[in-house]
C-alpha cells in the first residue's frame, strides 16, 4: 500500500492492517497489537520522510508469523529514543520492540530504509 506523507496516512495503515488480517488469517489474535506496530511505524515514517516521498506499508503472513514492512526515502536508521516520562512522543520503537517478536531495518538501494517486523505465531495465533 503506497501512502503519502500525512497524518491522515496513519488512519489508512491502520483500517489496512485491520481489513488484511480479517481477510488474510483469523486465527491471529494480536490484531489490535498489530495495528498499533503498524500504526507507530507508518507515524515515524510520516515523521521522518521527505516531503517528496512515499512511504509504502507492505503486510504478509508467512512462515507462521506476520511480517510488516514500512518503506520511506529517509535513509537514516531508526533510533530508540529515551523520553522523559512527560514527552507526548518518542516511544514508536519501544512499542514495537515490546510487541513484536523481532524487528530491525535496512538501507534500501538508491535512498532510504526498510524497517519490518514479525509477530511469531506461536504467540499471536489461534491452533
């Protein structure tokens, strides 16, 4: 899904994620700590990419977990950040890195980054 730069962007993701995990598989369980994961990578996107860029949410369930990709023109890598308790934001990652079983990022060729995760399904799905 290819989304613009906008607050507006963030609500798309998350009805997207919604609709493609009620389409795509119910047996998974963590849909609403899935669509906050995808909600927080889509805001830093939003947050951090150029004014010019897309940014691009892509969603997939395979090998037992359901993998998350966000794709934006910035090239630095994402950082954790370490908010005072009374900051109203700096939290995405540490939200992801709680609710998600792995994430990381890469460079993508060209300009920007690739940052992704994966919520195993041992853990977030019904047998």
């Amino acid at each position: 899904m290819r989304l613009d730069r906008s607050a507006s962007s963030v609500a798309r993701a998350r009805s997207a994620a919604r609709s493609y995990l009620a389409r795509n598989d119910r047996r998974f369980t963590e849909v609403d700590s899935a669509v906050l994961v995808v909600s927080e990578l889509v805001s830093n996107a939003v947050q951090h990419a150029t004014e010019r860029d897309d940014i691009e949410l892509i969603m997939d369930v395979r090998e037992g977990c359901l993998h998350v990709e966000v794709l934006d023109g910035d090239p630095r890598p994402p950082k954790e950040e370490a908010p005072d308790r009374l900051d109203e934001s700096g939290r995405g990652l540490r939200i992801v890195d709680r609710l998600s079983d792995r994430w990381g990022w890469e460079p993508v060729t060209g300009n920007g980054k690739r940052v992704w995760c994966e919520l195993e399904r041992s853990a977030h799905w019904r047998r």
